[in-house]
C-alpha cells in the first residue's frame, strides 16, 4: 500500500513538474511575441469591425449599470458597436437599472422568464447582425481600450474566437486579494495555453466571437452550468481557433466570502469534470493537437492529484499532531526535547520533498512571471501573502465537493 | 501537427531535476550515515579506551574513574538511528549494518557500566529496555518518550536500547539472560524485569540512584554559579 501511496506521489510530481516546465519554455517562446503585443497591439487598426456586446442579467442592480456604462465608455466607433442588455427574469431591481439605459440608441433591452445564462445568451445572439459578438457579465467592466486591444486578432481569417485577461475589481476582503493573485496566474495560463492553440474555456466576461461560430456550431448550451467553457470545448472539437489577448484587460467582482468563492468554483470545477467526460473522445486524440494530447488529460489528472497530494500531507501532519499530542501527555512539554531540531541530519532529505521544493520553486518562478504580466511591475503584496498561506487549505474544498458531485450525478446550483 | 521536440525538452528537463533530487538524496543519506559510522567509530574507541582503563585501574581505588569515563554518544547514536528507521532515503542494508553495530556497542557499553557498578558498589544506574518495530506497539512509542525525558533529565543515565526482534545473537542472549517475554515494551531494572508502560515518576522511583544523581546535578550546578559568582 504504501509503496503505491509512495509511486502516485512521484508520478503526481513528475507531472506538475513537466507541466510547469513546459509552461516555461513556452513562455521563453512567446516573449517576444509578448513585448510586441504590448507595444502595437490596438494602435492601427484600419477598418473596425461591426461588434455586439451581450450583457446577460439575473440579480445584478447593484453592478449592471457600471458594467454597461463601461462599454459605452469603450475607445471604439460608436457606430460599430452596439449592446444587448437580456434581463433573465431577474427578481430585484435590475429591470428598472435597464431601463434608464433604453433610450441610447446602442443599447436594446430584453427580457424573458428565468432560463439559465445561456438561454439570454441565445436570445439576444438572434437578435446579432455584427460580424462579432460577445458576452459580459454582468458583474463585469471592461478598459476602455480591451476591445480595441481584441479587434486585431479578427486580421487572421482563421481565428474564431479572443478571450480577455480577467482582474479582480477592487479586492476588498482577504480572499479577494488572494484571487487577485490567482487570477494572475491564469493571465499567464491562458496566454500561454493560447500559444498552444489549448484554450479550453472562451469566459463570460468579454470573450469575443465571429458570429458565425453561433450561427456554425449552434449557440450556447447549457454545459453544465459552464456555457462558456462547454462552447470553447466544442469550439476546439471543430478546430475553430481560439486566442488570447492579455492586454484587453476585464475586471470582475470576485466572491468576497468563502462560500459564495466555494459556490462559484464548485460550480467551475464540476462544469470543467462533466464537459470534460462529455468531450472525452479529445483525449489523447492527436487530431486535436496539445489539447488533446496534454492539456485536457493534465488539467483534468491536476484535479485528482491535488486531492491525493493534500490528502496525503494532511494525513502525515495529522499523524504528527497526534504523536505530538501523545508525547505532550506522556512526558508533557519541554523546551529542550520538545522543540524541532535543527541538527541537518534531521531534516527531511528524502526524495518526496527534494522533488516538492522544485515545484515549488518554479511554481514561484511562475507565479512571478504571471504578477509581472499582470500587473506590469512584481512587488510584494497581501495578495502574495494570502494566496501563499491559505490557497493550498481551500482548494481542496471544492474539488473534493466537484469530484463528489460528479461521481454520485448529483446537479449543481449557480448559486 | 504537434511538434514532438518540445515535449522532448521537458520531459529531459523534467527527468534531469528527478534525477538530480535522487541523486542530492541519496548523497544526503550516506552522508547522514557516514555521520553515524564516525559516531559509532568513536564510541567504540571510547568503549576500548575505558575497558584499557578500568583494566589499567583494576588493583586501585574506584575515586580515579573520573566523571565522564563512559561514552557519552550513545544516546545520539540511537536518536539518528530511531529517525533514520522512519525515513526512505537511507539504504536498508547500511542501515541494518550500523544498527547492528549500535546494538554491540550498547552491550559493550551495558557490561563496562555492570562491572563498575559491582566492583565500585555503586548503585545502578542503567536501564536496559526491549521494545518491538515489528508489531504496532503503542505502549513502546510512550516509553520512548519517557527514556528520553529521563535521559534529559539526568545526562548520567544509560539507557540501553534494544529492537527485541532485531536478528542478533547477542541480543537473544540478553533475552534468553534476563527472561524477557514477548509482552513488550520491557523494562530491566536492577535485574528485576517489568513490562508494559511507566511514567517518569514511576521510573524515578524505581531507579533509586536517579534521585543521587540528581542532588548530583544540583551540587555541580550550584558549584558552577557560586564559581561563577565570584
């Protein structure tokens, strides 16, 4: 037992550590594509395409009409771009907050019974007659400058989708820092994922499409609660290309507690587990490139031996605690024998946490390069401080629940 | 369609920081029981240097064994053997080899202590103790914290430590000697036999020279802050 304990270990390591290696060398690629980006992306653009922004509602008075007012403030031709603003039924004030924004001439508001997100998308995508579309949430607010930081991609003929880079508006609370610092990260993920061509969630806020992929493939579904990562899976399945600009940057409200960020993810990982089995003929199928081969397999395996890494190390500190405790009632407390010791020889020089410090160690590497990316500068913040210390305990509360829910088929809720 | 060199390089890169973390292992873990070799190495020339002198002392008065003519190591030896058991990097069979010469020493040691105490008439003050790795053995692991307490508590204590089912003849014999059954852990004190747990206190009143060797420790401590006074 404990020696295959001991071989899911080293296989769990061996994997992080390939990932996280080959994310690198991805990165040493694209950096000059990067510097590029940064210093053209958005500044000539010649012809501006015609663009639809679907702002789907439910319970959203307090932020929807930020969200709108930052589209109206978007560096774009007016003309070219117009809002569908889709009240899903929503029961508090959201449908008097649309309605002062109805006499703008680019603005149409909808409304229908509550159907689920994807259902408002659908409606408003008939109502589409731009050469592209895209969503954001309602809880979301744009720079004046992402969409012209979007636009270019749609040069290249054979890109179908451009999904943003995602901030933390406004962190207020600990966790909310801390997912500043997470969302980092998956600025820096989801740019290199796009160099791979593996991007498999287009998210809610701000993602852009031609309309044709709707009008190819079929519009939203309901994907398990994850419309927007169940689009890009089929996206990818017929090979429609989706990238990533990481200069368009979006900002968010993050879950400010800990069971509305548990709910959400929860929510993302269960949509990420059953989309995955339902596209699982991807995996490990050449035909579709890094996401099939590496990507799906990796990110879904990422799940499992997160669980059994942190349940592994909860195990032995446990034992620990309890040998601690049966000393202390022993022979109770003394500082000579009781405290750690630091004679080196007693330091824990096994293979399990050399191999563990190196992940570590390029998970920091990366961590840094994602701050930098995100932020233009890495300074030390509470952000770093509270993902550091706590992200590691809350992770596995929701993929254990995800994992749970998907094996027992039991449905989840939005909220 | 995907460029395989890529995968290559990290799977190299990757293999290479695996390899490197088993070899920096590996290296560690020898160096750690090279470390105990030379412990071992010491307390056995320590062990031949007081059997030389006890010979050599043999037709003279027990005053000129002076403090400190025992071996002072054993108890490091056995703590970086106890840790070294639980770990993965140490190689068993080297392991194996320096418990081995662990357990003699204490039994070199454990006859030295014996004849100074009968030709000295001192009172005892050596506990030998049988404990098992084999079987869960709850009551072993408190003992183990108990010993050590008491090793702190007076650094003039010798506590022998032995794996009951280690495969070593001069450890049968120590069994067969003293009768120790396998109801372990069990405790030889003063030639009296007793099993299963003990408190500290239990202990101190069972080792009656503890209590000598503690008004000992205080005498030399209130030597050393008079001295220090003046």
């Amino acid at each position: 037992m404990a020696e295959i304990q001991a071989l899911i270990l080293y296989c769990s390591l061996f994997i992080s550590l390939f990932f996280e290696v080959f994310l690198l060398i991805t990165y040493l690629e694209v950096r000059e594509e990067l510097d590029l980006e940064d210093k053209h992306l958005g500044k000539n653009i010649r012809e501006f395409p015609t663009v639809t922004i679907i702002v789907p509602c439910f319970n959203e008075e307090r932020t929807v009409g930020d969200t709108i007012r930052s589209l109206l403030d978007l560096d774009y031709p007016k003309e070219k771009l117009s809002i569908i603003a889709v009240d899903d039924g929503s029961t508090d004030g959201t449908r008097r907050e649309l309605a002062s924004f109805e006499s703008r001439h680019q603005i149409s508001v909808l409304s229908k019974k509550n159907g689920g997100k994807h259902t408002a998308l659908n409606l408003a995508l008939e109502k589409v007659e731009s050469e592209l579309v895209g969503c954001l949430d309602a809880d979301s607010f744009v720079d004046s400058d992402a969409l012209r930081k979007i636009v270019p991609f749609f040069d290249d003929a054979s890109i179908m989708a451009v999904t943003p880079s995602i901030k933390v508006f406004e962190p207020q609370s600990v966790l909310q820092y801390l997912q500043k610092i997470e969302y980092s990260w998956g600025i820096f993920l989801r740019r290199m994922l796009s160099s791979l061509g593996a991007l498999y969630v287009t998210p809610g806020p701000f993602s852009i499409f031609r309309v044709r992929v709707f009008r190819e493939l079929g519009g939203y579904a309901h994907g398990h609660q994850t419309e927007d990562l169940e689009i890009a899976l089929r996206m990818q399945k017929h090979r429609y290309k989706i990238v990533n600009s990481y200069g368009a940057h979006v900002y968010t409200v993050a879950p400010k507690s800990l069971g509305a960020l548990y709910r959400q993810r929860v929510r993302w990982t269960y949509g990420f587990l059953n989309n995955a089995i339902d596209y699982r003929g991807m995996f490990f199928n050449k035909k579709y490139g890094h996401i099939g081969i590496f990507i799906l397999p990796i990110a879904t395996s990422s799940i499992f031996s997160t669980l059994f890494i942190f349940g592994n190390t909860l195990w032995n500190n446990l034992n620990g605690a309890v040998d601690a405790l049966v000393k202390f009632q022993t022979v109770g407390f003394n500082w000579h024998s009781s405290l750690p010791s630091f004679d080196w020889f007693f330091f824990n020089t096994g293979v399990l946490p050399i191999l563990a410090t190196g992940v570590v160690m390029l998970t920091l590497i990366i961590l840094y390069l994602s701050i930098k990316m995100a932020e233009g500068k890495v300074r030390f913040s509470r952000g770093i401080f509270y993902y550091l210390a706590l992200y590691i305990f809350i992770v596995p509360l929701w993929l254990t629940k995800a994992v749970f829910n998907t094996i027992f088929r039991r449905q989840i809720n939005w909220r | 369609m995907i460029n395989p060199k890529k995968y290559i390089v990290a799977f190299t890169i990757t293999a290479v920081i695996f390899g490197t973390a088993i070899y920096v292992s590996n290296l560690l873990g020898q160096k750690k029981l090279e470390d105990v070799r030379a412990i071992e190495n010491r307390v056995a020339l320590d062990i031949l240097s007081s059997e030389t002198q006890f010979a050599l002392l043999e037709e003279t008065s027990c005053r000129d064994i002076a403090p400190g003519f025992l071996s002072k190591e054993l108890g490091s030896i056995g703590e970086r053997l106890t840790y070294a058991e639980n770990q993965t990097e140490f190689n068993t069979n080297d392991l194996e080899y320096l418990k081995r010469s662990y357990f003699l020493l204490e039994i070199k040691d454990y006859l030295l202590m014996k004849r100074l105490t009968e030709k000295c008439g001192i009172k005892p003050t050596f506990i030998l103790y049988f404990y098992s790795t084999e079987d869960a053995c709850e009551e072993c692991q408190r003992t183990g914290y108990v010993l050590t307490a008491l090793r702190d508590k007076y650094p003039d204590l010798r506590v022998y430590s032995f794996d009951y089912h280690f495969d070593l003849g001069a450890i049968d014999t120590l069994v067969s000697i003293y009768k120790v059954k396998l109801d372990l852990p069990a405790l030889i004190i003063n030639g009296l036999t007793y099993y299963g747990f003990y408190s500290v206190e239990d202990l101190e009143t069972m080792v009656p020279a503890l209590k000598e060797l503690a008004a000992r420790a205080k005498a030399l401590e209130k030597t050393a802050t008079s001295t220090l006074t003046d």
